[in-house]
C-alpha cells in the first residue's frame, strides 16, 4: 500500500463517523446516501437518509411507488431531478429482475448515476477498485500534491482521475475512499484546513508553500441568474388553486400556487394591471382584493437568486376563475409535493 493511503487510512480508524450508510453494504442503501449527499452536508443528509430509506427501504418500495410519493419525502432537499432519476432507475432495476447491478458498468448504465457515484457504490459495497473522484478528494490531492491545473477542465480531470486511480488502495478500496472523502470533510476543509494537526502535513506542498487557500483552483465561475417570482395564494372559501411545474424548469413537478416571473420586483398596483392576471380573473380585477402577504423573499438555489413575493387574493367560494389550474382543499395542500420556498410559505401563512 502507498504511504499515502496508509496514512488517510489510519487517520480514519481514529475519526471516521458513525453513519447508518456506513454499516451496510446493501448497495441500494448506498446508492441512496451517495445521491442524497451529493447536495447536503452530512448533518441534514443523515434526517433525510432516515425518512427516505424508511418510506422505501428496497428497490422494489421505490419503484412501486407513485413519482409523486417519491417527491414529496424528497421535499427541501431540492435538486428535484435526483430523486426523480433514482425513481426511474429503481424501476428499471425492478422491471429488469429487481437484483441491484453488480459490476460498474451495469451501475454506470442507471439513471442519474455518473463516474463518481458508480465508484461510490462499486467500491464501498462490491470492494472494486474505483477511486471516487469527488470535491473533497479535488481540495485532498490538488492541496497535497500542490496541483494549479484548475479542477473543472477536462485536463484537469484526467490529472486528478488518474492521480487518485495511482493512489488508491487496491487491496480495500471501500474503506480508503471513504476514509479520503472524510478526510476531505472533517481535516482538509475547504476553510480553514486543520494543517497543524494534519498526518500529511509533513509531505504537504500547499501547507509547506502556504498555498492551501488558493487550492484547489477552478477554471470559472458559475453565473448566477436573478429571477422574480409573484405567487397568487387564492382564498376561494375553503379551496385554493395550484399547478403541476412543467418540464424543463427549476422544481419540474413540483405543486405551487399561480405564479407570475416578472424581469423586477412588482407591486400590487402593476401586478393588478399584469395581462396574465387578468387573464385568470376574466378581467375581473378590479372587484378583487388584493394583499401582500411576504415580499421578497430570497431563496438561493445553485445557479440562481430567487425573489418571491407572496399575494393572497380572496375570490367567492363558487368562482369561476382560475380555470387552468387545479382546486384544491387547502388543507390538502400538505399531500403535494412542494419546493422549499413554498412549504416555507405554508407553514408560515397557512398552518401556522
Ligand atoms: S496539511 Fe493542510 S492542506 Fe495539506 S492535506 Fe493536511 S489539512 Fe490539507
């Protein structure tokens, strides 16, 4: 074994964490906990690891159930798409006989899974000899190894594939990529590595060139975009009115209340005058009452800065507006599948 995987690996017997997708070796289980920590930190990963495996504890629980069910236990994780590939790829896992695949290829073959997550899996639960290539094990090996090559090239990530397939420990691959994506998490960190206290700082060339700040380095950043949401909360006596998000957005699917993007923040006098409000009122709008309920709330996503604005109109309870849209109870409003922002807003204004 290399020093260096002798190293991560025994800096690991002493800190590695106790985690419930680290005592199995169930591969469903394991591909769960990868996707769901692809997009969170270990602390809120491990309530929804919990919630989710326990609504759907096999493939079969998962395939079987309704994309809506499967949204609705994924709900505030974001990053909806995930959930709706692990969907897709538990019923071809089910359709296909319902045994997990056992070779990286048929892995690699479903849905949602890239490199990484098919070495996630193919080693932690089969013991092959793929080495995770991760953000963690970026920051890990360009700090140690002092790489400038920007991490998001596509040379820089053959630099890095093949340096951590040099690396790694052939002879127990599960535990040296887990023992480097935590050494990653918990004594490299992004901020404020612990590099005094570190078992590689002696071999360390950011730490001896005080570089560790500036690795590891990326090409470019990633634009973000600004974008206004104005949500119309409807009180038609006991009902309210909702729609299914279309494809080929943020949240595809996902339930909320009418809504109107506009370039800029609105105020109600012009949201009053706006075409499509209108349009759901038959033109009515000048008989509606209309009032602010949370102005511009900011809702950070990955590429993008929301701003929603949150209006309650009130309707009579035998309306006939809002007619492309689905009238629902607004106590069953808590049965659909909703974004972070919106389940926020309800418990907020609605089941407070
Ligand atoms: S010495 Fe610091 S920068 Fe180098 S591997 Fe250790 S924690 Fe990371």
């Amino acid at each position: 074994m290399e020093q260096f995987a002798y190293i991560i690996e025994n800096w690991y017997n002493t800190h590695k964490r106790d985690l419930p997708w680290r005592r199995v070796s169930d591969p469903y289980l394991i591909w769960i906990s990868e996707i769901i920590l692809q997009q969170t930190r270990v602390i809120q990963g491990y309530d929804y690891f919990m919630r989710f495996t326990k609504s759907f504890p096999t493939v079969e629980a998962l395939a079987c159930a309704s994309e809506d069910e499967v949204m609705k236990v994924w709900q505030g994780l974001g990053y909806y798409s995930r959930a709706r590939n692990l969907h897709e790829a538990a019923r071809t896992v089910w359709a296909n006989g319902g045994k997990f695949p056992d070779t990286y290829e048929g892995v690699r073959a479903l849905k949602g899974v890239g490199d990484y997550t098919a070495a996630a899996i193919c080693s932690i639960a089969y013991n092959l000899p793929y080495a995770v290539v991760d953000g963690n094990v970026y920051r890990v090996l360009s700090r140690w190894k002092g790489l400038e090559i920007p991490v998001d090239t596509t040379e820089g990530k053959k630099i890095f594939a093949k340096l951590a397939n040099d690396l790694l420990d052939r002879e127990n691959p599960s535990v040296y990529n887990q023992a480097l994506m935590d050494f990653g998490a918990l004594q490299c960190t992004p901020q404020k590595p612990e590099c005094t206290a570190c078992p590689l700082a002696t071999t360390c060339e950011a730490y001896k060139n005080a570089k560790t700040d500036l690795l590891p380095i990326k090409s470019h950043k990633v634009k973000v975009s600004v974008r206004f949401f104005n949500y119309i909360y409807v009180r038609a006596g006991e009902y309210t009115y909702i729609y299914q998000r279309p494809a080929g957005d943020i949240w595809h699917n996902l339930y909320e209340f009418p809504m109107i993007e506009t370039e800029q923040e609105l105020n109600e006098d012009e949201l009053l005058v706006s075409s499509r409000l209108n349009e759901w009122v038959a033109g009515k709008t000048a008989s509606v009452s209309l009032r602010c309920l949370d102005r511009n709330v900011k809702h950070v996503l990955s590429h993008r800065v929301l701003y929603a604005t949150f209006y309650e109109l009130i309707l009579p309870e035998d309306t006939s507006a809002f007619a492309g849209f689905e009238r629902v109870n607004v106590d069953d409003l808590k049965k659909y599948p909703v974004s972070r922002l919106i389940d926020r807003f309800l418990k907020k204004f609605v089941f407070s």
